[in-house]
C-alpha cells in the first residue's frame, strides 16, 4: 500500500501460577481462568524511520455473548485503522485518539 504498512495483530492471553516478581520460563496456566483475546491494529508510513499514523488496541473477553458485538467493533475499527493516511488530506476524525491516565505506581 502506497499510504504505510498496516499491521494487525491477535494475542490469546492466559493467566499463569508464575509471580510478576520473580518470572520464570515454564509457568504453568490456570484453567479455570479468564483468557482474553488482544487485537492491535497499527498503520505506519513509509518514510526511513516509520511513524505511527494510526492504531487501535483492546483486549476483550472472549467468553461473554458480547464478544461477537467486541469482535465486530474491533474489525471496524481495524478498518478505519487500514484507511489512515488514504486520500489527499488527513483529517481528524472524533475518537481517533484517546487519551487514559494511569494508576500511581
């Protein structure tokens, strides 16, 4: 794509019975636990040194009913994602960015 590189990715994550302190190498997975599925979606150009023209990241659940309508936004907006940079001017668009504060450390 003349525009950039869109690059999409999706990560199953599993919570393990390893410490955040002391990670090992083997660790074993907890079943019964919640698995979510992450999707990333990142847009960069072409330029030497690639910039960052769009992206989108969410990790949904993936055992509720509502994963299906999470699925449906996040390919939605993975599309959205794909079109950044398409087209003579860029424009900003309401929800392009999103700005979160974060929990003292």
């Amino acid at each position: 794509d003349p525009s950039g590189t869109f690059v999409q990715l999706r990560v199953a994550l599993a919570q393990t019975a390893c410490r955040k302190r002391a990670p090992q190498r083997h660790c074993r997975v907890l079943e019964s636990r919640r698995k979510p599925i992450c999707l990333a979606c990142y847009k960069f150009d072409t330029s030497d040194v690639p910039k960052v023209l769009d992206k989108y990241h969410n990790c949904g659940p993936s055992h509720h009913l509502v994963a299906k309508e999470i699925r449906q936004w996040d390919e939605a907006e993975c599309r959205a994602v794909e079109e950044a940079g398409k087209g003579g001017d860029t424009l900003y668009l309401p929800g392009m960015f999103a700005f979160s504060r974060g929990l003292p450390a």
